[in-house]
C-alpha cells in the first residue's frame, strides 16, 4: 500500500531520502490560537428576572459542581500513550545498490525511510513489524532508534498482499523495553482516538506524533507492487484524520490507552482532499506477523490456475460470453480444481456470492479462506452460466511472489514455472 492520487498510485517512501530533509523544505508557520484539548467548563447564562432565593442558590450550586466534573485534561492521556509506546518505534532506512556512472561502481545507499516498531521479544531477537513496501528490494536493512542509534536488521518475511514484513534484530537493542502490545481492532469504533507516530520526511523529523480519531473502522483499499504496480489484493483498513505521510509508513496507530490498534500503511493524495489516511488493523497484523516469524511467509489460499482479468486480454482473445468482466482461466492446474469441472476457457464471475471481476478480486475473496475450505465458483461457459464447488489449496508463498513480479507478462508467455495453487500465475492484471 502506498500514497494514491487521483486514483493511480503515487511513489512511496522510498523517494524519500533519510536525511537532511529539512534543507530542502522551506517551513512557513502560521500561529493561531485554537481550542485546547483542555475541558474547560463555561460559565452559565441564567436568565434574568427574580428568582426565588433557595432556586438561585441551588442552580449556582448544582452548576459549579458540573464545572469542577469536566474540568479534565484530556492531552494527559495521549502523552501517557506516547511514553508507553515510543521507545518501541525505529526508523527503517531501506539500502539499495546505486551505481556512479563516473567510477562505473555501485556503493551502498539509503533510498528510503519508513517507520517500524517492536512487537515480540526473546531472550535472542526483537522483532518488529513495517510495510512491506518499506523494505521491498532492500540490499541492506537498518533500524534507526530514538536515540540516532543505527542497528543491522535481518528481512524475516515479507508478505505483499497484505503489505507487512518482519524484521529482527539483537534482543539487547531494545534492553529494558516491553514490546506493543495489540489491541482488538474489531472492536474500535469512529471518532475514538487515534495517534501516530512515525519517520515523515525522513529521519530530521523521527518520532513525530499526529493526533486524530478513527473515521472509519472498515474502508476496502488496493495492495500494490511496488515494483511492478500492479493490484494484488483489496484490504480492509481503517481510516483516521491522523496526519499520516510519506515515511510513516510502518509505524503504528495507537489508541488512548496506548495499544496499537494498526499500522499505517497509506493516505489518498489528491487535490482538495485531506486527512485521509490509513492502516492495516491490528488483529491482521498480529496474524501476518506471526506467521512471517515463525515461517517467513504467511498463509494464503489459491484455487489452482493460471489467470487473467478477461478487461486485460486483448478483446480478440476474449472468448464469446454474455460478460466484459471475470477472470479468464487459461490453465487448470491443480487436481481438486479439475475434478471439480474448471476448464480452459472458463470466465469466473463469482466466488462464495462475492462478485468476481479482476483477479485481485478473485485473490480478495480466496484470501478469506482457509486452504481446504470450499469455493463455489460461478462461471461463465460460453452462454452458459455453471456453478461448480472446489476446495482450496495453500499458495507457495515464493513463487507467487515471482509470479507477480512477472505480471507484465503476455498469456503467450512461458509459464514452466506455475505453482499449481497460484491463482494468478505468470497472469497480468
């Protein structure tokens, strides 16, 4: 996931270099007074006229003790959340070969800056949790402390799809200091709180924290390549105001009590839009993040094809059904799916009742199951609609990812590497 605008994707964190930025940046602050986040209570207007001693006294009275009831600090709570959480959140630079086209040799260099942060702790490693996008391509991984300290990391895993990697480093980096704990993310609910902190325009500007609530709790949003682009997937996500920008990305969400209710991952750019960013919630999160540590890659299902979007194809190679949408099936190869009636030439329109129209969709929908559950496919046979029911398989995590590197490819391309569970190998979107 990255930075959209005006609908088409815009460029990443990685653009943005780690250092120095502010000598680029021509700052103009503009100073105005605006409500605290203080309480104050108001002075209350009775109306004029004679009043009753007793009533008067009584509504004096009854009115200050409102006055004294909410006259609270609520920035109180969000410091507190801040100390409790920032300890555990890095700078993630991102090092990639760059070339001197002077000496003809390449060197080490920082490209990107992302934000991370610690969520599991061992007697031998911490690990913490970023975007994928953060660390996609890196020759090299360091995490940037609070303190400027830089520390080697190790890639654990990487998952695309849902935009999250795993990094680890010596358990003594992070000495004395407990991990995030996750909060429930079923359970938030618009307007709560929500704070960020994270790495934005690179490391001059570590730490920075922006305030704002939850405005949505459930908005579906594409997952991106960084490399080629393309669409893998559509996420839910939450939505919140929090100023969320390039270089935040990987670092948390906090709720009021401090818990990481997600990690950002997104906002729209786009002319006359703003406060609108996102990110990935926390009970994804603790699930992708646990697999990649344990496994290196996470769990996802494939129903056992090579395929394309039919809207990709060329309208000469589309074949003669009632649609302009679905995925064409150019090559069943998995023995369930076979068994089950799937052939060549097949356009899915449908997956569980879900309408089916690219191969994200496809991908969406088969990502919401288990490997061995059921699909109820419906599908288009020339004029013909069919529904047939196949079960499932697991995706090999690493050729898929290959494959969607490869996605530019044409359906006459060579496909000896398809994994017989990846919906869309060597397919284009």
């Amino acid at each position: 996931m990255g930075f959209h605008q005006d609908g088409s994707r815009q460029k990443r964190n990685r653009g943005i270099q780690p250092s120095r930025s502010w000598k680029w940046i021509a700052v103009v602050t503009l100073s105005a007074l605006v409500g605290s986040a203080t309480t104050f209570g108001a002075e209350a207007v009775l109306p004029h006229g004679d009043l009753p001693g007793s009533v008067a006294s009584a509504r004096s009275t009854n009115m200050d003790s409102v006055i004294r009831s909410v006259n609270v600090n609520v920035d109180d709570g969000v410091t507190s959340a801040v100390k409790r959480v920032e300890p555990d959140v890095v700078g993630v630079l991102n090092y990639s070969q760059v070339s001197n086209y002077f000496s003809q040799k390449s060197k080490l260099q920082a490209t990107g800056v992302g934000t991370g942060v610690m969520f599991f702790k061992d007697n031998q490693y911490a690990y913490l949790v970023t975007n994928n996008h953060v660390v996609e391509g890196a020759a090299k991984v360091e995490i940037v402390m609070n303190a400027g300290k830089h520390v080697n990391a190790v890639v654990v895993g990487t998952d695309p799809y849902t935009d999250l990697a795993v990094l680890k480093v010596p358990a003594a980096t992070f000495k004395r200091i407990d991990p995030v704990t996750f909060a429930n993310s079923d359970t938030i609910e618009p307007g709560e709180a929500a704070i960020a902190i994270g790495t934005p325009m690179g490391l001059d500007f570590a730490d920075t924290v922006t305030k704002g609530i939850v405005s949505a709790k459930s908005r579906i949003m594409p997952v991106q390549d960084e490399e080629s682009q393309q669409t893998l997937d559509y996420q839910s996500v939450i939505q919140t105001d929090a100023a969320i920008n390039p270089g935040n990305s990987g670092g948390p969400l906090i709720d009021i009590n401090g818990d990481v209710i997600g990690i950002n991952s997104s906002k729209i750019v786009a002319q006359n839009f703003e406060g609108m960013g996102f990110a990935i919630p926390a009970n994804s999160v603790r699930n992708i993040a646990k697999q990649l540590m344990q496994t290196g890659h996470a769990q996802h299902c494939a129903l056992g094809i090579e395929a394309y979007s039919l809207s990709s194809l060329p309208q000469q190679m589309w074949p003669d059904v009632p649609v302009d949408y679905g995925v064409w099936v150019k090559t069943v190869t998995a023995n369930s799916a076979k068994r089950a009636g799937l052939r060549a030439g097949d356009v899915i329109v449908g997956l569980n009742g879900k309408p089916i129209k690219t191969i994200a969709d496809l991908r969406t929908y088969l990502f919401q199951l288990k490997p061995g559950d059921k699909a109820q496919l419906k599908l288009y046979r020339g004029s013909q609609s069919l529904a047939i029911t196949t079960s499932v398989g697991e995706m090999n995590a690493h050729r898929a990812m290959v494959s969607a590197q490869n996605q530019h490819r044409t359906p006459d391309a060579d496909s000896e590497n398809v994994d017989p569970l990846n919906p869309f190998s060597s397919g284009i979107q």
